[in-house]
C-alpha cells in the first residue's frame, strides 16, 4: 500500500478518477472520458507524470509506450481526504461534521 503524501489538485483528481474507472490505461484511452473540449496528449501526460512523482499512479511498459495505472484506491485517497477534513476544519470533532451532514440531508429534502 502507497501512503498519501499531499492532496491531489482538481486536474489530478480527473486523472485519477478516470484510472480508478479504468483500472488501467494508456493515455490516449484516458482523453475519450472528459467532456469536450479534451485536453491535449501532453496536458494528460504532464499529469500522469506529476501523479507518479507523488507516488499515486505507477506503469508498465507496453510496446513504445506506456499502462498507467493506480497505486492507491479510490477508498483510500476518499478516507485521506476525509481525515484532512476532520481535521483541519472540524478540529476532529465527528459531531460537528454529523451534524453539518445532516443540516445538507433536511435541506436536500426540502428542495
């Protein structure tokens, strides 16, 4: 198991989320899943490459190129995010998370 060093920025998140879809992937097969406009060849590689640095994704020679594929799971990067949240914002008090979740569910319901 890879340990989480820092948070991932919104661009990495995608990447991530379309591994984590795919389990494993080349980068022309990571382009077809955004929503237009895509972003170029290099952006998604200069991404990949910034993830392996954090040491979140790994990859597996295949031919010329390359299989790009996750480190971490999903759940896992979800409880370290939780946890920072915990803590920076909520000074680990579970209660008051609770309590703000279930102010968003009776508001949910009322709209």
């Amino acid at each position: 198991m890879t340990t989480i060093q820092q948070l991932l920025t919104t661009a990495e998140e995608e990447v991530m989320l379309k591994l984590w879809e795919l389990k494993k992937a080349a980068i022309v097969e990571l382009i077809p899943l955004y929503s237009s406009p895509r972003p170029a060849y290099n952006t998604v590689s200069t991404f990949i490459r910034i993830l392996e640095k954090k040491g979140v994704v790994g990859h597996e020679k295949k031919g010329r190129g390359f299989i790009y594929f996750p480190l971490i799971t999903k759940e896992e990067y979800r409880k370290y995010l939780l946890e920072r949240l915990l803590i920076n914002y909520y000074k680990n008090e579970t209660r008051a998370i609770n309590s703000e979740i279930n102010q968003m569910k009776k508001l949910d319901q009322l709209l």
